[in-house]
C-alpha cells in the first residue's frame, strides 16, 4: 500500500446529477440530508415532485424500490452520469454564511489510522437503514460532511475556481441558501495536499458507518466500495457552524419528569404566563449563563437544570471517560438525566432529535405530549480535541453546518 493511499484521499467521481431539461427546477427535486426530514416535511415531499431524491433517501423500509427507482431516472434520462470523472466544487451561500469545499469519493480508512476522525457515537438502526439502502441501490446518494484543517493548495485552488469560473449549475434552496458546483479535474494538486492531512467527520457518522460495513461485506476485495461520497471543507478558510441537536422524549410527563431529576440536579423553574415560545428568548439567555445546563419544556412550562449532583455523575457516568467528556452537557443529559434519573433505555424511537430549532423541539414536545429538553451547542474546539484524543462525544450531540444540498451530485458504485 502506497503512503498516498494510507493518507487522506479524495478521488474523482462521475457525478450522478438531475438533468433539469428532463425535471425542471433543481429546487423541486432535491432536499435536505434525510436526517433534518421530519413527517410533516416528508409527506410534503412526497406529495410534490416525482422526481425528488426523497423517494430513494428515505423510501420508507422499500430498500428494492428506491434501487429500482434510482435505475429508472437513469434510464430516463432524469439522471445524467457526468464523464469523465472530476472532484467537484461545491459553494453553499446564504444570509451571514459562506462555504466552500470539495465533493469526491474519500477513501474509508479504519479508526486506528487516524485519518478519518469520527467525533461521535452511533446508533445501529440507521447504521443498518443506511446500509440496506446502500446495498439495495449500489450507490451514494448524500454526501457525507468533512473538514480538515487545510488552507494549501487544494483550497487556493477551489477559490480561484468559484471566484473565475461559470458554475456548472445554480440554484436556490426554499431556505434562501444559494447553492452553486463546478467540475474541476485534479492535476495532482489536490491529492498532493491532502495527502498528509486527517479529516474530521462533521456530519455523516452513520453513513461513513454504512459505508465501512458495506466495505466490509466485500471480504477485502477492492472496488468502488472502498471509498465514499463526501463533502470536504477546509475549516480554516470556511470555519464550520456548530449547532445543538436537541431531544424529544413523546409521551413523558414534564412535570413528573422535572420532579424526578430534583434528585440529582438543581431545578429553577423559569417565569411562566404566555405561551412558552414566547418565553423561549429568555430561557436561552438563562441556559447560555450554564454551558453545561439543560432546559426542559413542555406543557407550557419551562425549567433550567444546572449544579448536576458530583456524586450521581460520578455512578452513572462510564469508566476510564476524560475530564473534558464528563463535561459535556450531552453526557449529562443522556447518562445522568435520560438513562439514569428517568430510566429511559434511549434509541431513535424513545428519544427523538431536533436539529437547531429549539423552537420546533418544544412544538413536537406539545404535540406528541411529551418533555422536550434544549441544549447549548458545544463548541468545535471541544470536538476536535475530543476526537484527536481517541474519544467520542455522545451520539446525536452535534449539528455542524451548513451541511450539503441532498440530490445536486450523487456517486453510483455500479455502471
């Protein structure tokens, strides 16, 4: 094995695009990555256009029909295959934001290589959703999210691209982000640069964990399988936002849920009167004073839990875990809240995720009369240095954007 090969790599591809004289507006027929997909917004994009990548992203457990659906566009022509093979340029642009990187296909590399770097933990159902959706297709159909630490070459040379040259395609997102790609062939420039460099895994765990399975199920062989659709952003020239996923639990009482976690925490209940939406801006003020608190809410109601009691984290929490990671709001929220304090055996059913919008999280709290609980966003220099430790944050503790455009550039492992 080449030194090149044992670093990180990121290789051409011949991009699977929408072909907008067969579907028309790009915006129809794309989507956000299928984890930001709530019911209401799935429904709704079912209902729209025939050709939306939704109908194979999340096909509803009909792994065969999102294959044979993906095969049809092709033979359509609703999909175009783009030759020869090239990296991509990808801009995302929106109100404050800025983002440029490179799509290709990364090489999978294990853990103890050290250079693809996860941050967080996994949940196994949407490994195994990921990867019967990846077998049954024979195809990347979202780019995973990556950034490294660059600032050579390969980023000079992706701004000097989206700078002078006319991109391959522009469209608008119904959120207002901008959305622009270019192809760009590598001279050796890009690979040279990357080479010695790690990649820490932003958004995506899941997906690079159906990647390696699928890699895995190959017996060693190579192919197309060892390497992955991906996203990677130089986080020195276009820094990362890192927001909070916060959580969910249907059908838990709020208020025998905050009487229970009196016994390990210190509960202030906030001002009531008015609904609690309204009420939200003062809240977050108050839990951004504790980095490490928790709001609950629901029923109208909202509660700051901070001051967690040293002796009860020190039982619920895992051996042999850093001080830094003992730290972490998210630790303390499923170790010593969720498992410990409400007895709570937490999947993607029992404990349910919001990415971002603490606003929606209460809202699907009230309507599925549970608690919802909202967390400060942890900080990027905490990740990266968890991660370059050989540790994990807790699943589902971060959201780091903007995450890439879902249908603009998909990668097929099979002609």
């Amino acid at each position: 094995m080449s030194d090149r090969r044992r670093g990180l790599e990121l290789a051409p591809i011949s991009g699977v695009r929408f072909s907008p004289s067969v579907v028309g507006d790009l915006e129809a027929v794309t989507c956000p990555p299928y984890d930001l997909i709530d019911e209401d917004e799935l429904a709704r994009l079912r209902a729209g256009d025939a050709h939306n990548v939704v109908q194979v992203t999340l096909p509803g457990g009909d792994y065969a029909s999102a294959g044979l659906v993906l095969r049809r566009w092709l033979e359509t022509g609703a999909l175009t295959v783009d030759e020869p093979a090239a990296l991509y340029v990808y801009e995302e642009r929106g109100p404050g934001v800025l983002q440029r990187g490179l799509i290709g296909a990364v090489g999978l590399r294990q853990e103890s290589e050290r250079v693809i770097l996860p941050h967080e933990d996994v949940y196994p159902g949407p490994v195994r959703d990921r990867l019967a959706l990846l077998t049954a297709t024979e195809a990347n159909l979202e780019p995973i999210f990556l950034t490294y630490e660059g600032d050579g070459p390969a980023s000079d040379l992706v701004d000097a691209t989206a700078d002078r040259d006319r991109p391959l395609l522009e469209m608008i997102s119904s959120d207002g982000f901008v959305h622009r790609l270019w192809r760009l062939p590598d001279d050796g420039t890009i690979a040279a640069d990357l080479a010695p460099r790690q990649a820490l895994i932003a958004d995506g765990h899941h997906r690079y964990a159906a990647y390696r399975a699928f890699q895995a199920s190959h017996g060693g062989r190579p192919g197309p399988w060892d390497n992955g659709l991906a996203l990677l952003v130089d986080a020195r020239r276009y820094p990362p936002r890192l927001g909070a996923i916060h959580r969910v639990l249907p059908r838990l009482d709020p208020e025998k849920a905050v009487d229970r976690a009196r016994s390990a925490f210190t509960v202030t209940p906030l001002p009531t009167g008015g609904p609690s939406l309204d009420r939200l801006p003062d809240a977050l003020r108050s839990l951004a004073l504790h980095p490490a608190g928790l709001l609950v809410a629901g029923a109208g109601r909202l509660w700051l839990l901070t001051d967690p009691d040293p002796s009860k984290l020190e039982t619920a929490f895992p051996d042999h875990r850093s001080a830094r990671w003992r730290s972490l709001n998210t630790a303390i929220l499923d170790h010593l809240l969720i498992a410990g304090t409400w007895g709570i055996q937490a999947d993607e059913h029992s404990v349910q995720v919001v990415h971002d919008d603490p606003a929606h999280a209460i809202a699907k709290a009230e309507r599925t009369n549970g608690t919802a609980v909202i967390l400060n966003p942890l900080t990027v220099s905490e990740v990266i240095a968890l991660a370059a430790g050989g540790e994990r944050v807790p699943r589902k503790s971060t959201s780091f954007g903007p995450k890439p455009r879902t249908g603009l550039v998909m990668r097929l492992l099979t002609p």
